[in-house]
C-alpha cells in the first residue's frame, strides 16, 4: 500500500463515521448544548465541514465547496456559515442552528468528495510539495491532508460523544 492508497484509506472513515450518525440527527438533538457548552452537534458538523472546505479549497485552488454548492442557503446559515469557526465566541457558536440534518449531512458529503477528488489527481511526489513555510518544519501537502482529515475525524467523534448522551435522549 502507498502514501496515497493510506490517504485515501484516511479520508473514507470520517465520511463512513458521519454516515452512522445520520440516525440520531434530529432537529433538537442536533441544537442541544448538553452541560451548556456553546458547541452542539450541528457546530462540530458545521464545522467539521468547513475546516475540510477552506483548507482543502487553500491547497488545490479550487472553489469552496460551500460557496459553490450555495450551501449558505441550503444549511440555512447564511453569512455566519461562511466562516470556519476558530475563534467564535459562544454566543457566535449557539447561533449555529440547523432545522434538520440533511443540509449539513450533504455539504459534508460534497467536502468528503472534493477530498477523493483531489486524492484522484495526485502524484505520489506531490505529498512532499511544501504547502507552507510558516512553521517548522514547514508542512508538506502530505501532512497537510493528514491534519485536515484527522481534525475531521476528531470532530465527528466529539459529535458522536454528544449524541450519545444520555440527556439527549
């Protein structure tokens, strides 16, 4: 097995994670902030969606998928959507709300594609390409993709956590 073949291989598990959880996403389960916390579970789907979006648009020069797949409008969002979320306040990160699963379950389905797209397109050369010399040691395409994909495998298995609480229940 390759580099790409693991990659590849990496990026299937967090779309087959967020998959097993369509079950469980109802409107208000999808909104509850259990033990207060500002981010519920749309907020890490949200964002979890976005951060594959940006970042990934950042490395190939493509579109943002959320622009170009008008989800702003679909998820219902709008301009708060457009950002990633680092950085939000708690009142910017309740203001996340969705009234139902779908939207969101697309655009991250639409992201994981733009992933295999670009997986589709690589030469094994490329994952050594440095993306960016702003750290060191900078970080090549390889490690780049690795960072997207493991932060969204973190964040959909916080949402997970979540919707396995008791108290949504």
């Amino acid at each position: 097995m390759d580099a790409l073949d693991l990659l590849r291989d990496l990026a299937a598990r967090p779309r087959h994670a967020a998959s097993a959880l369509a079950d469980q996403l109802d409107p208000a389960t999808l909104n509850a902030h259990p033990g207060d916390h500002p981010n519920s579970a749309a907020w890490l789907i949200w964002h979890t969606g976005r951060e594959i979006d940006a970042q990934l648009a950042a490395l190939t020069g493509a579109d943002e998928v959320w622009e170009s797949g008008g989800f702003a409008e679909r998820t219902g969002l709008g301009t708060l959507g457009a950002g990633i979320g680092y950085g939000h306040s708690d009142a910017e990160a309740r203001r996340i709300r969705v009234d139902g699963a779908g939207p969101l379950l697309d655009y991250l389905t639409a992201c994981f594609d733009a992933v295999d797209s670009a997986l589709a397109g690589l030469a094994p050369e490329a994952l050594d390409e440095i993306v960016d010399d702003r750290w060191e040691p900078p970080v090549t395409r390889g490690a780049r993709l690795v960072s997207i994909l493991d932060d969204a495998i973190q964040h959909l298995a916080q949402a997970a956590y979540l919707l396995g609480m008791p108290e949504l229940r």
